[in-house]
C-alpha cells in the first residue's frame, strides 16, 4: 500500500515476475556475502519490505527482524547485520546515536532525496563501502532507478536498474534535452499490474507506452521532476505538485532544495511556499545544520544567489534541530512550523534612524515589509522583500520624499542607511527632484510610428506572411448558465477601452504605421453541438479550438 504524496492510501497490485525481475537485478548488484545480513526494519504495509525480505532469502541470506530501524543499537543480532535499506531521515537519526554496526558494509537509502552532505557523514564511518541512492515508487516494484554515491560526488539518482527504462517528458509527451527539468516516466519489467479497483485511477497513471513497439507496453506517470546531467545520470528534482507561481514566475521547489544540499554545512533542507497574506506566498526555508555550526542567513542567501535567480531566493530561513517525522521514517512536511519569527541576528542587528530622512525610510521599509520596526543597516530582501514590494517601496519614496529614484536603486542600495546616502547624493547633485508629471496622451493625428515589439511581429510577419507561429492560443471552459449577450459586451468593451486591439497596420513609402479604428465590430461565432453524443461534442470542440488556434492574423485587415 502506497500514499505517495496524496496522503491516501491506495492498493498497488505487484506481480511477481515483476518481482522476480528486481531479484535478478539485486542479485547482480550486491554480492552474497552482503546480503548474509539484511536488516529488514520497514512494515510488511511498504514496498522498501520486498527488498528487504526477498532479495536476502532469494541469494541462501539472512533477515534480521526489527520493530524500526533506530531499534537497531539495542538488536541482540546488531553485529550480524551487513546491509541497511532505509529511508534518509532515519538514517540520520541512527548516525547521531552512533547506532551503525561496525559489521554493515552497504547502505540502501530510498524514499526521500539524498543529500551529499549526508552521503559525506556515512563515509565518515570507515567501516561503511558503499551508499546506494535507490529511487522508485511502489508502482515499479521498489526500485526503478540506483547510483552508487560518492563521498564528494554529485546528488544522483543514477540510471534505470536492469529490464526498467526512463523517460523524461515534457507536458506534450516529448522527450527533454539534457539539463532541462521534466516529469518522469518509467516503462520496463517492474511496472505493477494497477491499483487495487481502482480501475479509473490506474487508467490515469498507467498510460501507454508511445515509444515502445509492443501495443501492450505501458508508462507509469510518476508525478516526480528530474533531469538529465551531462554523464548521463538523473538528478531528482521534487515532485511536480511542489512546483509553486509566485510573482508570475513558476518555481521548482526542489531545485532551490537542491541548491541547498550543495551547501558542506546543511544536512537537510526543505523549502515550501507560504501564504503570509491573502494572496502573497513567500518562500520559506526550513534547514538543519551540521553540529556545531553557527551560519548567518545573509551567509545562506550569498550561496544561493551565486547558483540561483533572484526571485528563487527564499524569503524566510527557519533553523531547526531535526525534522519532523512520519510512522514510516519520512519527513512529515504538513508538520512544520508554518509561523516564524525574523531571524535574531536582524533582531539584534536594530539600530535606530538618525536623520529625519532615515525616519521617513525606515517607515517606508516597515509598512511594505509587514513589520513593526526595521533597523537602518537591514538589508530589504533579507527580511523578505522581492521586486513587487520594491517597487511599492520606490513609489512611496517617490510621494514621500519627492525624489525619482530608479528600482535598481533599491537593489544596490538595500538598507534605510545605504538608501538615505544615495538619496543625500541625488540631492546634492540636483538629480531627481522633480517628479514627472501625469503622462499625457499622444495626439492620434498623422501616421503613427510602431513600437518596437509592434515594428519586430510586422516584420516577421513580411518575412512570412500568415504564419500561426507567434499565435499563444488559451482555451478557457465555462461551466454554469452562460449569458452570451453580455460575455459579447463585456469583450466589446475591452476593445473600447483598449487601442492597441482596435490597431491595424499599414504601409506609407515603405515604412509601416499604425491605422487606430474608432469602432470595431464584435461577435462571438455560436457552434451548437448539442447534437453529438457527448464524446463527440469534446472532440468536435477540441478540433474547433485547435483549428482557432492555427488561424493566422492579417496585420492589415485585423481584427487584432
């Protein structure tokens, strides 16, 4: 029985020559004298036990039974145990009771990314060979894929086990390039006869095979993001649904997870993204350092910037001294603090405003920001601030002070200090304090030049007359009543209001202008397929809409 990342529980139904396909593989990989003591800690309820159980008894080997595996250093058959298979989190709890035999040779670690920070601990321990990085969702029987880690090597889940195959596909079922994230398919031997009836549900996630030539081959749609590195290898990037849009931008939460593990001094980091306010999320990282470490966030923040952009870079650090954990071993990320404080060190870091200039900032910089009190040497982006807030706070400088500053201003001059000597410059040199005026409209007489983005589409356009190619079609379904009279109003009106879809292009000696209608003519074409059946009607509409798409623009005749 798998959860995997629903939280419900649902019957994976395992042949067993698929089975018999991961022995055969295990057998390859491990050598018998290793497999004479297999720890076999995981419920029977949980695929990580077929390992545990088969592979040893299938090679003349040895299980050894216990409750969990942190109930190993109290095990009267400790010393008898050569191989572990667990989960990250559980291992690392083990390393800090010391509770390792010196008998175990090889440690299969599964279930959550691995960290080389942890990989890096394990070795310290001399007696330990080999760490083995195992991915694979209960649906491909255990394992799926296997690398074997290296002290100081990068964070890899390797390449498939024998009789499995990997696909890395984009949401239009093509293959991605090295280095570019997309969601992991897996076909071959393992994959599992389907959900225990669950008929819909296993029609859903075992889809068939495009790239194979048997008609029976199927695909499992793991949910998962990865991506290829340039040896060949897949990096693990987190699960799509960790996937997040803040500020517009789309944010792979695994990557910023990723980014952290390279860091030498955390041993595990986790990032989600928070809701603070209705309608504002904001990274949050939670980390767990080496012992005896002490790092500053403005520390952690400098790392990232140098490997990620600016708006992946966390808002809030959260330091704690162990993970949260589920009945099975893994970190239960629904039970992490979801309220933080700022971080002491920029408590500590107060110093109040010396000038009035400084008074007015350090306002500004607290009611954009949500807090009660900022001191001047505070970096803005440190205590959460991202370019929307930046330009809320530039704005409000402008009405405030009466000065025109830049945005970039902000990003090179982030503290209330820092921003009050900038201002103290500007003024000194007489730059910046007049506020522009109102924009004006420009007269609509005479031929009117194109803008840039308006003269590069017209361009394209001479090139190759007709093209769909720069066509960003949407399709929007509508459910309920639907009053097509003023859904036709409501369009109308944004063409009104709106010249540039009011906007034709012409040619005058050569150069193209731009021809604003006063009035054009709208309405929706109405196709009535209430006399299909209704698997008929979707295609029919799929077809329609399609076909919509394709259809080119005439920059000359519009409507635009």
């Amino acid at each position: 029985y798998t959860s995997g990342s629903t939280g419900k529980p649902k019957g994976v139904a395992i042949e067993h020559r698929s089975t018999v396909t991961m022995l055969y593989w295990a057998q390859e990989i491990y050598p018998q004298n290793i497999l004479a003591g297999v720890l076999a800690s995981t419920s029977f309820c949980f695929d990580l036990s077929v390992f545990e159980l088969f592979v040893p008894w299938s090679a003349g080997g040895k299980v050894i039974l216990a409750e969990n595996v942190l109930r190993l250093p109290n095990l009267p058959a400790r010393n008898a145990v050569t191989l572990i298979n667990t989960v990250p989190s559980a291992i690392a709890e083990l390393l800090k009771m010391d509770g390792i035999p010196l008998s175990t040779k090889i440690i299969n670690l599964a279930g959550e990314p691995l960290t080389r920070s942890l990989v890096q601990r394990i070795y310290e321990k001399e007696h330990i060979e080999h760490v083995y990085d195992l991915y694979g969702p209960s649906e491909d029987t255990t394992y799926s894929t296997f690398a074997l880690r290296k002290a100081k090597g990068p964070a890899t889940i390797g390449r498939p086990i024998a009789n499995s195959q990997i696909y890395l596909l984009d949401g239009h079922f093509n293959l991605v390039p090295c280095g570019i994230p997309g969601e992991l398919y897996i076909g071959g031997a393992g994959l599992a006869r389907g959900y225990l009836n669950r008929p819909e549900l296993t029609k859903e996630k075992f889809i068939p095979n495009p790239f194979s030539d048997d008609p029976n081959a199927r695909l499992y749609k793991t949910g998962d993001l990865a991506r290829y590195l340039p040896d060949g290898n897949i990096e693990f990037l987190g699960r799509i649904d960790h996937q997040v849009k803040i500020r517009g931008f789309r944010i792979e939460l695994g990557e910023i997870e990723s980014a952290l593990g390279q860091h030498p001094q955390v041993k595990e980091a986790i990032v989600l993204a928070q809701e603070d306010e209705p309608g504002q999320k904001r990274l949050v990282t939670y980390l767990t350092l080496q012992e005896n470490q002490d790092l500053s966030i403005t520390e952690f923040r400098s790392f990232l910037k140098a490997k990620l952009p600016d708006y992946m870079i966390p808002a809030h650090f959260v330091f704690l001294e162990q993970f949260p954990l589920t009945p099975n071993g893994k970190v239960d990320r629904k039970a992490l603090p979801v309220e933080y404080q700022l971080s002491p060190e920029l408590v500590k870091a107060y110093e109040a405003p010396r000038s009035p200039t400084e008074e007015i900032l350090a306002e500004i910089f607290a009611e954009v920001l949500g807090l009660e009190k900022i001191g001047i040497h505070v970096d803005f982006f440190e205590l959460g601030g991202h370019s929307l807030l930046a330009t809320q706070l530039i704005s409000r400088v402008r009405e405030s002070l009466e000065i025109e500053l830049p945005l970039r201003s902000l990003f090179e001059a982030p503290t209330v200090a820092e921003l009050t000597h900038l201002i103290d410059m500007k003024r000194e040199a007489g730059e910046g304090l007049k506020v522009p005026s109102t924009i004006q409209p420009v007269p609509r007489e005479g031929d009117l030049p194109l803008s840039f983005a308006q003269e590069r589409l017209w361009f394209l356009d001479q090139l190759e007359p007709g093209s769909p190619f720069y066509n960003i079609p949407a399709a929007v379904r509508l459910t309920g009543p639907l009053n097509i009279p003023v859904l036709e109003q409501a369009f109308a009106e944004i063409i009104r209001r709106h010249e540039a879809l009011r906007t034709t292009f012409a040619t005058v000696e050569g150069n193209p202008i731009q021809v604003i209608h006063e009035d054009v003519s709208f309405s929706f074409a109405l196709m009535d397929l209430s006399q299909l059946a209704q698997k008929e009607r979707e295609a029919e509409a799929l077809r329609l809409a399609t076909e919509e798409a394709q259809k080119p623009f005439d920059l000359s005749q519009g409507p635009l």
